[in-house]
C-alpha cells in the first residue's frame, strides 16, 4: 500500500497553509512530518484524513483517489494529540467505536477489541471510562482505537505532545515496536526533532506550508539541504562566507570544502560536536584561530564558544571525557573545521 | 457547510415569524389607522404610513406633554432603583468573589441565585402580604415613625414613591448580583497583591485595579436590570396601583391591553425601543463577546 | 489582609432581606385563619381542606396552577429541540447569512418584554389571526424567548467539547448522523437537562407575555393570578398557590440536579 500525495495546496483566505506538498509514502513506511508550528504539517495531515477540503492536487491511496471521499468513507485512521476519546464511553466502547461501520460479527468485535487492547497492553483497563486514566493510558485507548481497524495508513497527530518526557521516550519505543510488528504505514505528525530521529524511517521537514528536505534521519542530520533544515534538527554552527576560486572564505581565510557548485554568498554549516578546539598557532589546513567567548559547562560535555576574526561565533562541543584542555574565556585557540565536515549551504 | 445550515433554519424561521415579524407588527399598527370602534388597523406597506399616531405620542411624551410626567417620573425610578441595587449589589458581590470560601462561598451563592427560582410576581406579592395595613414589616416601619417621614399620610401601598423604588430594587437587584459577581470573581487575586506590592493602599488597589476591571461587568448588570425595568407595569400596579406612580410601561400597557388607544401605544412602544436602543446595542454587544460569537 | 466587618454584615442583611418576605409568604399559606399579614397557627386549610376557597377545591386557582405547568412543559418539548438544532447549526455553518443569524439569534435577550409582548399581542390580533389569542399564542412566546437562552447553554457545551470527538468519530467510520447520535447528542447531555430547566423556569416565572397572550379565564397562569388578586384576595389561597408553586420549583431543580451527577467525566480538563 503505497500512499501518494501530489500537489497539495490548501489555503486559509490569503496564507497558503500547505503549499504545493508532493510526497510519496511506501508500505509499512515509518514517515514524520516535521517544522515548527504553522509549518503546515497538521493541515497536510488533516488533508490525507479529510477533515480539510483540498484546494488543489490529489491524494491516492495504492492508485485510488481518495481525495473526494468525506472522513468517514477513507480507509485511513487518526490518532488525535488531545486523544479525542468518547467520554461517556468505556475504554472497550472506545475502541469497538469503528467496528461498528466494518460490518463485522458480535464474536468477532470482542475479539478485536481484546487483540487491540492486548497490543497496546490496555488489556485490565476495558471497563473504565477515559476519564479515569492516566495520559498515558488514554494515548493507548487512542492508539488501540485506530488500530483495531486495521488501517493501511495510520495518520498520528503529535501523539505525544501531552505527555511527560520519561513517558515519551517509552513510548517512542512502543510505537515503532508496534508499528514494526503490524508491518503498518505510518505518517506521523511532530515537532520534536528528537521524536523524528528515533522513530523514522524517513522525515519530511516542513516549513511555510512547503516541503523543505525530504531525506532518512541520518541525511537530514549529516547534510541538510538549508540553513532551516540545519538549525532545526539539532544544533549547527552557520558562519557566513563566500564561496570563490580557492574554496570558501571565512574572513581573511580561506577553506577547503565541497562547494557543491555554488558561488558568492554562502553559509559554512557544521556541528558543534565536529569542531575541533585546538591550541593557539596550529597548522594545517581547515584551521582558523579564534578567542574563547565563553564556556558553558554541561556535565557530559562542555560548549566552548569561539569568537573568529572574522565576527562569525563558532561553537564548539567538547565531550567531557577527561582528555580536553580547560579553557577559560578570552583564551586565544584555534578552531579546526574538517573539510568532510563542511556543509556549503545557501544564505 | 450547507448541512448545518439546514439545521439553523427551523429556528431562523420561528425567530423571523415570532420575534422579526412581531415587532414589525409594533411598526405596522404604529403608523396604521384605527377602524370607527378603535380596533388598529396595521399598514404593512411603509409607503401607506400614517405618522399621526407617531406624532401624537411624540407629542404626548415631550416636555409639557400628558406622558412626560411618566416619562420623567420612569426615568427617575429607574435611576434610582439602579443606583440603591448598585450600592446593595456590588458589596456583597465584592464580599462572595473575594472573602467568602469554600462551603461557606457555596452557601452564599446558592442564596443569591435563590430568587432566580421564585417567580417575581411571587416576591411582589410576598411584600404586599408585609406592607399591607398591619402586614410585620408596615408595624416595624411604623413603629420606627419611618411612615411620618416618607409617606404622605397614605398606607405603604397607598400610591407611595418609596414602596415603588423599594420593589424595583427587591426584584431586579438579584439579576444584577450575578454578572457583577462573575466579573469580580474573575479578577486574579494575585493582581490585587501586585498593587499592594507595588504601594497601593487597600482602597487605593480596589479603586485603581478591582474598579476598572469590573466596570464592564457593572455595566452590563446596571443594563440588564435597566431594560426590563422601563417596561415594567406590574411592580408599581403590585406596590401602589396608584396613578401617581405609573410608568411607562403603565401607560403603554393601559393603551394596548385596555383603551381604545391601540395604535398610539404601538407609537409609544416604538419611541420607549428607540430610546432604550444604546442600551440594547450595548448589551448585544457584551452578550456576543461574551459567548465569542 | 484586614477584614471588614461591614462587608459580610451587607451580604446577609441583603441575604435576609431578599428570602424572608417568601420565607414569611410561605409561613401564611398554613394559618389557620384568613389573615395574610399574621401568623395564625397551622393548618393546611387553604392548600386541601378548605371546601370552596382552599387551591385544591377553588377551580380558578387549581387551573392557574395546571395551566402554567401545562405551558412550561409545551415550551420545555419545542424549545430545547428546536434551540439545540438552531445551536448546532450556528455554531457549525460559517456561511453567508450566518453572521445576521447569529445577531438575531440574540435580540430577544436584549429586547424588553413588554415591547416583545405588544408586539406579539398586535402580530396575532392582526396578520397572524388565525393564531389568535390563547394558549397557542402563549406556549409561542415562552418558546421564542426561551429559544435564544436554549442555544447560549448548547453552544457554550459544544465548544467545551470541542471538535475533535467529532472528527474522531468521522475518522472511525461513523456517518454524520451517527456523529450525531453517538457522540454529540449524548455529550450534550448536560446542557439539554440544563436547557430544559431553564425554559421551564423562564416560563414557570413569566408574567407579561403569558397576559398579553391570554384569552380568558381558562388561560390565566400562576403569576396572572397572583397579580389580578395580590391586592384583592381575602385569604391565604394565594400564598398556599405560590407556595406550591416555589416546591414545584425547587423539585424541577433538584431533580436535575440528581439526573446531573450521573452525567460522565468531562472530556478534558
């Protein structure tokens, strides 16, 4: 089951909250949608579940245009960020919700809802009322909801927005386990960078309604296409050079770095943790001397704060494993950035 | 969607048969025409108006007037009604929102909605039991010679200014209680602490912080008691019965229930509708922000 | 913080003030002689016993008192059903129109009574005459006025619940009338019981449309009764009447109260 979205545009009066999103999701296919708020990347979500009306484009579900069907016609299911769980329902209520339209047996329901309630190891909490559970219990009646019903494509809205940070990250794991067990796509829906890079297969960053880089996490992370793309998933230093026929200027120095094409104004992306602090007057190329701005000291790792000649603030992350030289504020040292390191990107 | 409109138009429709239409029809028989035996003869059309009826009241309701004794006398009532619920209202709303707790808080408000579940004319009627010659509160005021000093030698339900203002304010001052309540007991106590923090006196923080922020609630509750207020008939014909202390909604009631005069209490209906128009807008308007609609 | 003594003094004399006349009133409806301005002694001659003047054998008050609880339950079963729909409608349909409805749906709350009454009083002794007079014309205004308070109550619930039930509901599979069926209405719950009260009391307690509607004897209600005979009737009947009246009342309210801790746990915090 392959689903495949072409096109999308959706506005609100003038703001164009999802701006021509083209993305094509394979089966059994772990895929995030990822940006700040107002990215646009619940709108795409709400799209392919159809609580929103597309302006233009098409949605197909293994070649069949889904696009024009109402909610309830869509073989697609949602897990909701506030739950959205029936109140003046039971939990096994809850999750039998759906079977109903499904036109399944009375036998056939129970065992369902008891295999769903099972999986998502709910299975001594039918009887209550999703009032009488934790967030977290009731993120699991949600999840067992739009599960039992098998869907080829489960769409999950921040499903964990809500919950505390030790809860997300056992949850993390249980929502990969699971969909890895059901062999089930998934598009999900988050702004936690951390969320996208565990669970992933592929993410999609989104920004102003457009799809800014659509790569597997390691991709994103190692060489994003932009600058957003950089500072959004973890942290990056970006120092403004220019790109001519040496290599890339930083101030008065020049480095070597794969430039990809590009000319003039340019940015010089690295990771923190792929700056090398090294001793004033060191040799070699790739090196530019600084001034040490501050030090924050963070328990597993230290962020030494370089400021360059050239203005430009690189930050430098030194692990904490007893081998780095202390460095105190106005020090003078010299910043080595490795060539492969180097990302040129666009300012 | 074109659905949920469907379900907006069986009440649409009522409220244009029964509310639109209706006061369309004050219009209609206002500029209408009356047959030989006085029976309104309503002129739908705007371009068959006859504005002799509307010229009449006009007349009538300007100063020298028949009506503007009423008119006067309805203004002052109403001004004073309001400023005695006022000065009762806004303590003990101010004393619930911010001192009273728990059960005791509980207990209070149960109190104060309690006249909302006893029919006005039931609290009306409860005083003419109590200001009727030896009625338990005529003896006490009586006895306190408050009779010497506000009555004209008549009985408490004798045609009294002072029996008529004091029912005013016994049946409306609980419909002011509540939105004056809900709007102090929203101000966050913590900003009050912050005046005091900052080197405001207690009066000082309740003048230049708990005033300001209950002002629209104020007036909306002096709105919501005033409005009802100007057509009223009932409490001065309940407290007096007198024609020294009709109002208004005396003279209008008079003229459509009773008299020949049908059309010129339409006219006088739709003169009271203009005048009380800002306060209408003014309510409209708080009722929608309000309920965000 | 320094306590006033005045404050709290203010609350229970105004507390005092505004019950005990009722609670004095209602002490009258068993005296045991004809006096309605002293206690004497106790009986329950005017509400039962009496063979002519008491509520139960007097037919002008037994009927006041049918009539008005006939009303309030006509209005109750058009109001709430007709105000829900019109909620619902309101708060979903975002279309052309919608804003002049939405200000329409409000001028009954701000417009006065009595202004509303003539009119409805000159609509029916003219275009709508074939409506006339009478309990029709009563139960049509107590439900247009009601109607306005029945969709603030179910709009203010509709937005506590919020849309997301209904698009989970949708996303299960479920048509729009079983979103409706299964999910909406019963969390609306609350609010038609509370909807339900309202216009019960709103019409329980009505005076001037009620008389302006009214065609004789047999469509006079409590409070039309209590103002024709306030300052005329001889005995404590009328305070027995309003007395049943009040209990009436309060067992509407408690009874919602009861049906109201059944309801389930609100969908969020």
């Amino acid at each position: 089951m392959s689903l495949a979205l072409e096109h999308l545009v959706k506005r609100y009066g003038d703001v164009r909250a999802v701006d021509d999103v083209s993305i094509e999701i394979a089966h059994g296919e772990f895929f995030t949608l990822l940006g700040p708020s107002g990215c646009g990347k619940t709108s795409t979500l709400r799209l392919i579940a159809g609580f929103e009306t597309l302006d233009s484009g098409a949605i197909t579900l293994d070649g069949t245009d889904i696009a024009g069907k109402p909610p309830h016609k869509r073989p697609v299911n949602t897990v909701f960020q506030s739950y959205a769980l029936f109140p003046h329902m039971t939990v096994a209520e809850n999750v039998a919700f759906g079977l109903r339209y499904k036109r399944v047996g009375k036998a056939e329901v129970a065992r369902r809802v008891g295999e769903a309630m099972e999986l998502v190891q709910l299975g001594s909490l039918a009887a209550r009322r999703p009032g009488q559970l934790s967030g977290g219990q009731q993120q699991r009646v949600a999840l067992a909801r739009a599960l039992v019903l098998e869907p080829p494509v489960l769409l999950l809205d921040e499903p964990l927005g809500a919950l505390d940070a030790r809860l997300r990250i056992d949850l993390q794991v249980e929502l990969k386990r699971i969909q890895e067990t059901l062999e089930m796509t998934f598009v999900y829906v988050t702004h936690d960078q951390d969320e996208a890079l565990t669970m992933s297969d592929r993410v999609a960053v989104m920004k102003g309604g457009r799809v800014e880089q659509c790569d597997e996490p390691r991709v994103l992370y190692e060489a994003p296409g932009t600058a957003f793309v950089a500072n959004f998933l973890g942290s990056s230093n970006l120092i403004p050079a220019a790109v001519t026929g040496d290599g890339l200027q930083v101030g008065e120095f020049t480095l070597r770095a794969d430039v990809n094409g590009r000319t003039g104004d340019a940015l010089a992306m690295i990771r923190p943790e792929r700056v090398r602090l090294e001793p004033h007057g060191s040799a070699g190329e790739n090196r530019v001397p600084g001034m040490v701005e501050a030090v924050v000291y963070l328990g597993f790792h230290q962020d030494v704060r370089v400021r360059l000649a050239s203005g430009a603030l690189v930050r430098c992350d030194v692990p904490n494993d007893g081998s780095a030289v202390e460095h105190a504020s106005g020090d003078p040292v010299c910043v080595h950035l490795p060539a492969d390191c180097l990302r040129v990107l666009d300012p | 969607m074109r659905r949920w409109a469907l379900f907006a138009a069986p009440g649409m429709a009522w409220l244009a048969a029964f509310f639109l239409v209706a006061f369309y029809a004050v219009v209609a028989v206002g500029f209408g025409n009356v047959t030989d035996v006085y029976d309104p003869v309503p002129h739908w059309n705007p371009l068959e108006w006859n504005v002799g009826y509307m010229l009449q009241a006009l007349e009538d309701i300007a100063p020298g007037g028949r009506t503007w004794p009423v008119f006067v006398r309805t203004l002052l009532y109403v001004a004073i009604a309001v400023a005695l619920s006022l000065a009762i209202g806004y303590p003990v709303a101010y004393y619930v929102s911010r001192y009273a707790h728990g059960r005791m808080k509980a207990l209070l408000l149960i109190l104060l909605a309690a006249p909302f579940w006893i029919s006005y004319l039931m609290r009306m009627f409860a005083w003419t039991n109590l200001l009727a010659d030896g009625g338990y509160a005529a003896t006490v005021l009586n006895a306190l010679s408050l009779d010497a000093l506000l009555l004209d030698g008549e009985d408490w339900l004798g045609g009294q200014h002072v029996a008529v203002v004091m029912g005013l304010v016994y049946g409306y001052v609980p419909y002011l209680i509540l939105p004056l309540y809900a709007s102090l007991d929203r101000i966050d106590e913590r900003l009050i602490e912050a005046a005091r923090d900052l080197g405001a006196s207690s009066a000082g923080a309740f003048r230049r912080v708990v005033l300001p922020l209950s002002r629209a609630g104020t007036l909306g509750g002096i709105v919501l008691i005033a409005l009802p207020m100007f057509g009223d008939y009932y409490t001065p014909d309940l407290m007096s019965g007198s024609p020294r202390t009709a109002m208004l909604g005396n003279t209008i009631n008079n003229s459509v229930q009773g008299g020949p005069d049908k059309a010129l209490g339409a006219a006088l209906t739709l003169l009271l509708s203009a005048f009380l128009l800002v306060f209408m807008l003014y309510y409209l308007r708080e009722l929608r922000r309000e309920n965000a609609l | 913080m320094k306590r006033s003594r005045l404050l709290p003094a203010v609350t229970w004399i105004y507390v005092v003030w505004s019950l005990l006349p009722v609670l004095i009133a209602i002490r009258f409806a068993f005296n045991e002689g004809r006096s309605r301005t002293t206690g004497q002694g106790f009986s329950l001659r005017w509400f039962w016993t009496d063979p002519t003047l008491s509520v139960r054998n007097d037919p002008t008050l037994a009927s006041a008192l049918e009539h008005s609880l006939v009303l309030a339950g006509l209005s109750m079963v058009i109001a709430v059903p007709l105000g829900t729909a019109l909620a619902l409608g309101l708060q979903r349909w975002r279309g052309r129109g919608s804003g002049v409805s939405n200000v329409l749906m409000l001028l009954p709350l701000v417009t006065p009574e009595l202004v509303f009454a003539v009119g409805l009083f000159l609509l029916f002794t003219s275009a709508f005459g074939f409506i006339g007079l009478g309990t029709t014309a009563q139960v049509i205004g107590h439900v247009t006025f009601s109607l306005s308070w029945v969709v603030l109550i179910v709009r203010g619930r509709l937005v506590m619940i919020g849309r997301d039930v209904e698009e989970a509901a949708a996303d299960l599979g479920a048509p729009p009338w079983h979103v409706l069926r299964r999910v909406l209405l019963p969390l609306l719950g609350p609010a038609l019981a509370a909807s339900l009260l309202t216009v019960f009391a709103l019409s329980i307690d009505d005076f001037v449309v009620a008389q302006y509607m009214a065609s004789g004897a047999d469509t006079t209600t409590v409070p039309m009764r209590i103002y024709a005979s306030a300052r005329a009737a001889p005995t404590p009947a009328l305070n027995a009447l309003v007395t049943i009246m009040l209990v009436l009342s309060l067992a509407a309210l408690a009874l919602a109260w009861v049906l109201g801790r059944g309801r389930p746990v609100e969908p969020r915090a």
